[in-house]
C-alpha cells in the first residue's frame, strides 16, 4: 500500500481547461461546459463520479471473487444529483450496479456491497454523511 | 448548471481494471497496483486527486480573471496521504499551487482559494470534516 499518491493538473488556454496526471499514464483533459469553459474534457465532477464508480467496483469485484463466485462482467453508472447552491457538488449519487454472473446471489453482492461502503472503498469514506449514496443492482445470468 | 451528471465503468479482464467514461470524451482506464491490478491504468484515488485539483484550479483562475488580473500560467500540485487502516482514503491532502503572474498578490491569491474552499469548489464540498486540506503557494513573475 502506498503511503501517499501524486496528481497535478495544469492550466491550458483562456479559459478551465486543465490537463491532469498521475504515474506515467495518458493526460487527462478536464474542462467546463460553456461559456466557462470549452467542453472539450471531462468536468471534474464527472471524473469524481469515475474514481467513485471504479473504486466501488475494485472493492465489489475481488471481493467476489475470493468468495469463489464467477465475475463475468460489472457495470457501475453513477449518477449524482448536484446541489442547486454553490457549492454545486453532489447531494446524492446512485450507484447502479449491473453484474454478469451465474453464481452471485443477492445476499453475496449486498454483503460485498456493505463492505465497500464500510470499509473498502476510499472515496466512500471521503464523502461520508456529506453526501447520500444510494445503490440498485441487477444480476444476469451469463449467456450460454 | 447542469442538474445532474452521469459516468460509467465497465470491468475489463480478470483483475481490477476499469474502463471510465462520461460524455463523449476518450475512456479513461483505472487499475490498481500489482498484485491486486496490473497497475495499467490510474488508481481511483489518483482520479480522485486530479478531480480535486482541476476543481480547485478551476475556482482560482476564472476569479482572478474577474479581478482584472492576468493570469499567464496555473499549475497545482496535489498530494494526499492514505490513513494506513481501511478504508484507505486520504486523511490529508495538499494543494501545491504556482501560479505565473505580473499582478497577483498574495491576498488575491488567498481570497480566491478561500472562495474555493468555502463556497466554489464542489470536491472540496464533499470532503469536508472527512479529510484535511492544506495549501501552499508561489507567485511567480511572468518570462519577460
């Protein structure tokens, strides 16, 4: 476990456009709708909504695994619900969690489920009784 | 304002890899570090930092601009610290901000990221009393 992680972003243009790194991965582009921005990258809140999203589902899926059960797919959309007052942040977010698989049951993906939202998943906590996160999910079979 | 926003992340492989999006922009790939991930792509929480920073940044330099004040570069540092025990979020996380500027004052400065903080920036919104936030900051004179 690292003891602590870098990201830095950097101006670019006239208006919100920042360019954003991590690691030696490729630059993500971030930016505003217009007319304050130029809507050419993603808006931090969306990109927010992908760390949360992603790190549910790094919690979800191993998890599962180690349970012994068959992860043929996940799907996590996450829709926040912003504030109509600045800050404009998220008031709530839906997680709607969609999984592929023939041996998961309602009861394992809830267990699973709780623990990313009690203990596994960092960006949960980070938000804790700031914002109100809900989930929906949805089993499927594997196809034949 | 857009009322809500949306993004996705589809499970990609055997491991912890994610593909992310939202809009129309270019996916965005987390992963994680070996041996949980194949640390291919950028760790959730890398995600995270850069969403914070692009947020705060994007607070800053509209602001100033409004102040009549020219704003030549921005870039902004952010460094977080993990608890050690799960869930591992930042306890912590540090804005290193340099901006390039002829007529920025340090109060200029101060007064925006105290806007950011308090009322602009809907990231630092969702993490309040949940993770501590500290800023530093150089003004420097633009090239002649």
């Amino acid at each position: 476990m690292s003891g602590f992680l870098e990201a830095s972003v950097e101006l670019i243009g006239d208006k919100m456009m920042f360019e954003g790194k991590a690691g030696d991965f490729p630059p993500v582009i971030t930016d505003y709708i217009p007319p304050l921005g130029e809507g050419k990258g993603y808006m931090p809140l969306q990109l927010f909504l992908i760390s949360f999203a992603s790190c549910t589902g790094g919690s979800i899926a191993p998890f599962l695994r180690r349970m012994g059960k068959h992860v043929a797919g996940l799907t996590i959309s996450a829709k926040g619900v912003r504030r109509e007052q600045h800050p404009t942040g998220f008031e709530s977010i839906t997680l709607d969690i969609r999984l592929v698989s023939d041996d998961v049951t309602d009861e394992d993906l809830k267990k699973v489920l709780t623990m990313a939202e009690e203990t596994y998943c960092p960006v949960w906590a980070m938000i804790k009784n700031n914002v109100k996160v809900s989930t929906t999910y949805e089993i499927i079979a594997e196809a034949l």
